[in-house]
C-alpha cells in the first residue's frame, strides 16, 4: 500500500506506534524493519526540475518502491524521503529489495542525485531506544541520526 496524504501518513505513523508498543512488551514478538530513502535536496535542485517535476519523479520512484516491496508493506514520504516499514522481515530480504530497486531503477533525472539508503531492525533499537521517544514520528527523528543496521550509498 502507498501512502502519500496526511491521512496515509497518519495511519503510517498509527502502525509504527502500533509495532512499536508490541516491540517494547514483548520480546522478540516479530522482526520487523524501517527503510528511509533520502535523496539529496540540494542534487534534486540543481537538477533545475519545478516543484510539477519533481512531484513527478519522486512518484515514480513510489512507484518502483512500491513493486520492489510486498503489499503488506507500508510506504510514506516525507519531502525527499521515504519511509518504509517492513513487517516480519531480515536485514538480509530487505536489502536484497533495496539492491533490486537500485539496480532496476527507472531512468529519471533524480536516479543521477545522490540518495542515502538505510535500513533499520526495530529489535536493534527499541528496547534501549524508545525511552527517549514517546511518539513514532519521535522514532523516525531519532533514527535519522542513529547508524543503520545497513547502509547503501
């Protein structure tokens, strides 16, 4: 399912708390992961696209998310970003996706900007983490300057 309204982002952020809450009672209840795609601002502006064509693009890069990805699969963005949460999963099966969608990419202009792909195992971060955040978008904020289970540049 692709979420791109406020409503979708809502109900992105409702089951993150959701998986989030189950993570913290629970131990080991299901393995569950987050990928954020990041793609460079300043690359994506340069690349001289109107706000029209950049909506465009970063639909099509949902949209290549989005087959790469199961449908159980959540999927929101953010501006630039994109967040995607992954229930019952592995580090292993997630990157393997995002090394598919690198690869098989559709060719649009922001496939030359520069994106930071990282992924997140919730069990690496719930426990000791979620004291500080009592929100799932305080999660999402907080991640982003915590190392990832996996990187790709």
């Amino acid at each position: 399912m692709v979420l791109d309204d406020i409503h979708s982002r809502d109900l992105f952020l409702s089951q993150l708390d959701w998986l989030l809450a189950l993570e913290q009672r629970y131990e080991n209840i299901m393995q569950a992961g987050l990928v954020h795609v990041t793609y460079n601002t300043r690359d994506v502006q340069n690349l001289t696209f109107d706000a029209r064509d950049t909506a465009i693009r970063l639909g099509e890069v949902l949209v290549c998310l989005k087959k790469a990805f199961r449908s159980t699969d959540l999927m929101t963005r953010e501006g630039m970003s994109f967040w995607i949460l992954t229930p019952f999963t592995q580090l292993d099966p997630v990157a393997d996706k995002v090394r598919h969608v690198l690869k098989y990419a559709p060719e649009n202009g922001l496939a030359i900007a520069s994106s930071q792909i990282r992924i997140y195992l919730l069990r690496d971060h719930v426990k000791k983490d979620l004291v500080h955040c009592k929100r799932a978008e305080d999660f999402l904020s907080y991640l982003r300057d915590q190392p990832a289970s996996a990187d790709f540049a």
